[in-house]
C-alpha cells in the first residue's frame, strides 16, 4: 500500500461499508453484535516531519466532558493497540482511539485488521465510558 488512493481501493474491494468519501478521508461504518452496535472509523493521511506518508485510523469514542481522564491515561499505558487524543468532531472536544501506521510495508491484511481492532475496541471503550450507549 504505498499511497491513500490505494488505500481507497483496497477498501473499497473489501466490502466495507463507506460512509462518507472525501479527497483525504474515509468513514467506515462498522456494525457489530449482529447489528445491534455501529462504529464510524475514520482513514485518512498524514505526514511526518521527514514526509513520509503514514495511515491515521481513528474513531470517536466519547466526548471529553466529564471524563474520568486518569481512567484514559491508564487505559494508553495499558494498550497494545492505538493511542488516545482529543480531536474536534463537529465542533466538539472527543476523545479519540488512533493507530498510525507508515505505508512502507503495509499490506492489506494489515489495514483490514486496523479497521477492524480499533473500530471494535473504541465500540467497547464507548461502552463503557458511556454507561453502554452507542452514540457513534
């Protein structure tokens, strides 16, 4: 996978279901538990300081009022997969479940599992944050 577009494609032959497409970014929406829950991930580029392209996977988890921000910088130490960090959606402040990945030697096994673990760990983290609602 050596650029967004042919992330687009690889995407796009996999079956997921897109959301929304724009030049830089991509919304996936995941359904899980037989439907019952969804997730929106978020693919787009970004570059380094030496600008080397890499792959941003995101998703929204909660928004940042009244989170418990230990409870979060626990879960980041935690983690084996994805970060945490506050980004605007929609003109609010959410925490955010990402993973960034450089295209040199990514392979589309390799983005399938990106999509899926972080869209799935951010459904749980939602869950919990949320007292089990699903609000993206």
């Amino acid at each position: 996978m050596r650029n967004f577009e042919t992330i687009r494609r690889h995407v796009k032959a996999s079956g997921f279901h897109i959301r929304m497409e724009d030049e830089d970014v991509i919304c996936i929406e995941l359904s899980l538990e037989q439907g019952t829950r969804h997730q929106a991930i978020f693919l787009s580029e970004l570059d380094d300081d030496d600008g080397r392209p890499y792959l941003r996977v995101s998703t929204a988890v909660a928004p940042t009022t009244g989170l418990d921000a230990r409870r979060a910088l626990v879960f980041n130490w935690q983690s084996r997969v994805g970060y945490l960090g506050i980004g605007d959606l929609d003109g609010v402040p959410y925490l955010q479940l990402c993973e960034n990945r450089p295209y040199d030697g990514l392979e589309p096994a390799e983005v399938d599992r990106l999509i899926l673990e972080i869209g799935g760990l951010g459904d749980r983290m939602e869950r919990m944050l949320s007292a089990g609602g699903d609000l993206l």
